[in-house]
C-alpha cells in the first residue's frame, strides 16, 4: 500500500464493478469499489466509502459528510485524528466497522491494492497536512438555531441514509430510522435522558459509547454545534 504504481491493471474478471472486457486500470476499479457498497460483502450492509466522504472540496461544499474529504487522503502523515497511522489500517477501520466486512482487507488484496491507486489519484502532491478530527466524548445540551437552516443541514447531512422526514421515502437501508419519528422510542429506551440529548448523543458518538446502531459519528469539524442545534429545531427535539 506504500508504493505509487502497485498495480498496474486489473482484469474485468476479477473487478466485477467495471462494465467492460479486457484490462482494467486499478484506479478505475478503485474509484468503482469506493462508489459501491458491495466493497464489503455483509448482506446489511448499504454503506460505499462514497457514503461517508468526498473526493473534492467542491463536492464537500453541497453535503455534510460524516467523514472529512479525501482530497490529498494518500499523503496525510495519520488518519482519524491521530488514530491510524498507516492508510490500510485506516481503510480497514471504516470497513470493519461501519460496512460490516468481516476480515480486514490484507494489504496484496487486488481491493486493498485498487483503492489504494484510486486514493494516490486523489492525491496530487507528495504530502498533505492531517485533518483535524475532534469527537465530542462528553455530550451537553446545544442551543436551539434557525430552523430554516437546520431544513438545510438534514437535506445535506441526514436525508441520503434517513430519507424524507417522518415518512423515510428514499432512505438508504430499512434500517436507518425515520426521523424525527424514532424520538417516540427514546422514552422507553433511554427513559431518564430528553430526546434532543439522545439525538445529540447519536449524532457526535454515532455508534460508539453504548449507543449501537451502525452510524458513523459527526465529528466538530464535519458538523458545527451551531448546525446541530438548527437541525434540532427544524426536527422539533
């Protein structure tokens, strides 16, 4: 996963994403497995890398990704806020834990390898600074804003996994809740907490901290507390 040029080509045999015969760069075939959820091969899996990241700072500008944008992701020193040292390992933590993959991807995958040339691609210059990555471990209260602007904050951060509100039309899997309409729930789930808190705490801890469910967290960066708190009006929580 370290050297520039690993793979040369990838048959369409073996790339099954790629409509086509003969060879296959391993950059297209990477760009086709980060745009497709069957990356991983989990049935309740809907997730694509695509899902959670960017692959531009135009295309960051139209949607509130959970993930930070992967323009330059290749030559960053770390991953995840410090987390993950090497890119593989970074790989591998999204695919394991958010798309269900049940065996991290080794690193002569023919995936692993394609990804890895599609990433460089993204990649322009030979380094690139870190992101700034700061997960809310201690969840309070956030003051509530414009609701007109939390309308815009669920259409670019919420609707493609959760779709339309209170009917769900369009969500990506069955099992993304309808919102707001799964606050019902949360007075006998969590019965000593106020819904916002609950909502709150799934935004920024997303599956982590005992919360379950499958969703990535939002951290500071990929969401503002000044957008929370709109979005919270605009759901009524």
């Amino acid at each position: 996963m370290r050297a520039r040029g690993v793979v040369g080509a990838v048959v369409c045999a073996v790339a099954g994403w790629v409509a086509g015969c003969g060879p296959t760069p391993a950059e297209e075939y990477g760009e086709a497995l980060f745009r497709d959820s069957r990356l991983s091969t989990s049935q309740y899996n809907a997730f694509s890398c695509a899902t959670c990241h960017a692959t531009s700072s135009e295309q960051a500008r139209d949607k509130l990704y959970t993930g930070l944008s992967l323009e330059g992701v290749a030559s960053r020193p770390h991953w995840w806020g410090g987390y993950e040292v090497t890119l593989l390992d970074a790989v591998n933590f999204c695919y394991t834990t958010f798309m269900r993959g049940t065996e991290p991807l080794e690193a002569e995958d023919p995936k692993s390898r394609a990804l890895y040339e599609y990433m460089v691609s993204l990649s322009p210059r030979p380094e690139a600074p870190a992101q700034s990555f700061t997960l809310v471990r201690d969840i309070t209260d956030v003051p509530r804003g414009d609701a007109r602007r939390g309308a815009e904050v669920y259409r670019a951060a919420c609707q493609d996994c959760h779709g339309e509100v209170r009917t769900g039309e369009g969500r990506l899997t069955a099992l993304a809740p309808v919102l707001p309409d799964v606050a019902h729930e949360y007075h006998q789930l969590f019965p000593n907490s106020p819904p916002g808190l609950v909502f709150i705490e799934k935004v920024r801890h997303g599956r982590f901290f005992g919360v379950g469910g499958n969703m990535p967290p939002y951290s500071r960066e990929a969401l503002s507390d000044e957008d929370l708190g709109a979005l919270l009006a605009w759901l009524g929580l």
